[in-house]
C-alpha cells in the first residue's frame, strides 16, 4: 500500500496553514514528517491512530462534558499529526508572554495595593471595581515574593497573515498541561525515529520546574516543606489532570474536608495526626476556596484558609483574585498595563476587542454582529458564545436581549480565522483550524515556558471552536531547536 497523498489538501482560503505556504509548498519545518507520512501505509497510520486511541483509552485521559446537566466522560479526541513550530517563530512567542506575564504580575500588586494605574486613568476605576472577580480581601495583603501568577496558559492564535494574537489569558486555574505531556509521551510511541531527527525540544521538564518553584514559595524556612494540590474532586472536568500533575510532581492530593485550619495555619488530616501544610497548589476556584468569606455552601475549599494566608502561613498558587487580570473586558487593556509598567511596545497583539458597556462599542457590535465572536467576560471553556456568521436571526435577537440586561459582562471580537494544520482524517490529511496555549511557571527565579503547550483544534469541519467541551481535540506541538 502507498502512502499518504498530499494531492486532495484543501488550503482554506485567506487563511494561514502550518503545513503549506502555497500551491502546495510546504514549509520547511514539515518537509521531514511529510516525506515520513509518504512512505507509510494507510493500513500502519490507521494502527498508529487505533494506538493512540487505546492509550488515551487504557490512561483514563478523559474530559467531562457537563451537557444537558449530566457530566459524560469522553476520551480526548488526539490528532497524530504533530504541530510544528520552528525556533525562530518560539523565540518570538516565549519573549511575548514573558512580557505579557511581567505586566500582567505588576498589574495584580498594583490594584491590590496603590492603584497607581486606576490613579492615572490608564484603567478606568468602574471597569475593576464591577468586576465579579475583584476581591476586597486581597487588598494590601502579602503574597510571597509579590508573585500573583504563578502557571498561566496563555491562548494564542494566528490570523490569516500569521500574525500571533493572543486570545486571552488563563491566568486562574488554567487547565490541559496534562494532555501537552500525554500527547507527547503518546507520540514518542507513534513516531520514536521522528522526534530526535527532527531535533523537537522536551517538555518533560514541566513537573520539576513547577514543583522547584513550589518549593521555593514555601513561607517556613524549612528544608521539606509539605506541598498539597487541593483538587474540587473527582467530579471536576480536570480530575485526571489533578492526579497526573500531583503524581508526576510527588506531593499529596488532597480534598478540602482532608484540610483543617488551626491557629492560622493550615494542616492536613494523615494516619500519623496533623501535618503542617506549606505551599497549596489549588485547583479549586476563589469563590469555593473558603466557605467563611466567599460561597459559604462550599464544601470544596477549607474553613479559615484566608485567615492563614492573609497571616503569611502558607502560599496559594495561583493567588487568590487573579481573576480581575483575565477578566476579558480588562484584557482590552493589557496593552497598555505594558506601556504603562514596562514602558515598552506589546510584542504579542491583542485580537481587537469591544467591551460592550461602552456605548459606542456596543451598537458598532451590534450593527456588524454577522462579522463578531461574542463571549461573557467571564466565561470559559466556549459555552455562551455567539458565532455571529452562523447564528440565526432568532438566536441572535435572544442573545442581544441578554447583553442589554448587563453589557459590561460582554465583549464582542472580529471573527479571527484561526489558522490551519493538517489533521490525520479517514486516511487521509486535512486542514483543520487550531490554537495553542502554552503553559508558563513564573517563580522567584523568573518565568519558564517549557518550549511546547497545547494545540487544540477544531475536529468538525468548518468550524472554528477549539475547545473539548464543544467537540474540538488536540494535538502534539513540536517546537524545533536551532
């Protein structure tokens, strides 16, 4: 049986692919797997995918689909062909977040202590103060090393001239680390002679440096500090990721019922009584994460933990509050929050967005609503979006009535076309659109991107909807040394 044939690839039009330039040139970074993919058979490449799927399978990498209020379980769709990215378009990407997370860290001390940038109008004061997720009890309060984030996953895609834009920060509890690694382990199984000759950079790393910078945020000078990572449990759509990354690092996982605060500080239940806990990697969110001064019906968090990290007795990674930086109608300003306290130019763009509280903004979106993407500032994991350019009048009309109860809680961007990468589907390769998000650890030391994330793409043909909760699945992402 021949190989794989490149002659049905469908380019999309006005859209940036990975794979090809044009006319069917491709680019060189893929000439290698190319060449690899003609010489296997369609019979070997649908064993590979058979593989890939039983291991995704047998590991239990699943994701939680919370529709019609049910939570189904579904394996991860995974694309076997790698995304490749070169170490010049890596360079360019890592010196952008690096910036973007200097910024963005600067920004959380200072709304949460002076204000200067509220003081100087650069933000207005209204657009923090309405934001769900700015939270008066982190006023003036000490955050080891003035460290606010600590892992982001910043959303990056490309336009149609490949320009990177980045689509917003997840600068919470961002979430998928866990399948950047699987998908890697999973392709050095599919293709072990491709990754060394193609000289991809690891990403292994990931666990180590984030548990060192764990490690070294720990408030006790003391030479083992105990680290836990507080999981909602074992319902939460990132159960496994919770698992994994406690595994791969060595610390405990723990529930909040396995917690309990005792004179301001903060200990874990064991069979040998009370142990001190240092540094709280948490994966639970602010509003659950302590019943006495937010949801007081949360059973996931911890009664009292606010008490010992306002006191300075533990670390909480990522801080508590940091939802006011990626909230999306303050992401409209992050541009400037880097003019502002680095007094540079953004090296990554913003998509252009319109905050829908503003009137202006607001009736130009709704006048060239077929052209906008619309989202809840708050919102995540693509539910309650509107895709303008295929959405009824109807559905349309009821969305418009939604934004006019509360504006501010909208924004509305041009639909970006995302670019393509080609995709192993029914035996042969086609274009689907895809994202990435890599994932960055900032520590005392500074910030360390491991040179890869996630590539997510949007499985169902046209659309542009990367998320796994709406059908999209994901994919390895090589980035080449020099």
């Amino acid at each position: 049986m021949s190989g794989i044939s490149l002659n049905n690839y469908q380019n999309v039009p006005n859209t940036w692919d990975e794979m090809y330039i044009s006319d069917n040139n491709l680019r060189d970074q893929y000439h290698r797997i190319i060449n690899y993919l003609e010489r296997e058979s369609a019979n070997d490449l649908n064993k590979k995918e058979e593989l890939a799927k039983s291991l995704f399978m047998s590991q239990g990498i699943t994701f939680t689909v919370y529709d019609s209020g049910e939570g189904i379980e579904k394996i991860f769709p995974f694309d076997i062909i790698p995304r490749i990215i070169t170490s010049l378009e890596w360079s360019f990407i890592e010196k952008g977040i690096k910036q973007r997370l200097k910024a963005l860290n600067l920004f959380l001390k200072d709304v949460y202590s002076n204000q200067f940038i509220i003081k100087d109008k650069v933000i207005p004061a209204a657009l923090i103060y309405s934001c769900p997720h700015f939270l008066r009890e982190m006023y003036q309060l000490n955050v080891p090393h003035d460290i606010y984030i600590h892992i982001a996953g910043i959303d990056l895609i490309r336009d149609y001239d490949g320009t990177f834009y980045v689509l917003e920060d997840n600068l919470r509890t961002p979430s998928g680390v866990s399948y950047m690694l699987e998908n890697r382990e999973i392709t050095k199984r599919l293709f072990p002679d491709l990754i060394p000759q193609c000289k991809v950079r690891s990403v292994t790393e990931y666990p180590s440096i984030l548990y060192k910078n764990l490690l070294s945020l720990s408030p006790r000078a003391v030479s083992n500090p105990t680290i836990v990572l507080l999981s909602p449990g074992m319902y939460n759509s990132a159960y496994y990721e919770h698992t994994t990354l406690a595994r791969l690092m060595g610390v405990e996982l723990v529930e909040g019922r396995d917690l309990v605060v005792k004179d301001q500080k903060v200990f874990m239940k064991t069979t040998t009584g009370l142990q001190q806990v240092d540094v709280i990697y948490r994966r639970v969110d602010d509003d659950f994460i302590d019943p006495l001064v937010f949801n007081p019906n949360s059973v996931l968090g911890v009664a009292g933990l606010m008490s010992a990290y306002r006191k300075g007795n533990v670390a909480i990674i990522n801080a508590v509050g940091n939802g006011v930086a990626d909230d999306k109608a303050v992401y409209t300003y992050v541009p400037d929050m880097i003019k502002y306290y680095l007094n540079e130019e953004p090296i990554l763009k913003n998509v252009p967005t319109y905050s829908l509280g503003n009137a202006d903004e607001k009736n130009y979106v709704f006048e060239n609503i077929n052209k906008m993407v619309i989202k809840k500032t708050n919102g995540s994991g693509g539910y309650g979006m509107l895709m303008g350019h295929a959405s009824s009048e109807q559905e349309i009309d009821d969305y418009k009535k939604e934004i006019l109860k509360d504006p501010r809680n909208f924004i509305a961007q041009p639909t970006i076309s995302l670019s393509t990468a080609p995709c192993y589907m029914d035996g042969v390769l086609k274009p689907r659109r895809v994202d990435l998000r890599p994932y960055a650890l900032v520590g005392p030391d500074g910030i360390s991107i491991v040179p890869g994330g996630l590539t997510r793409v949007a499985l169902k043909e046209g659309s542009l909807v990367v998320n796994s909760s709406q059908g999209g699945g994901s994919k390895d992402t090589w980035v080449l040394s020099t």
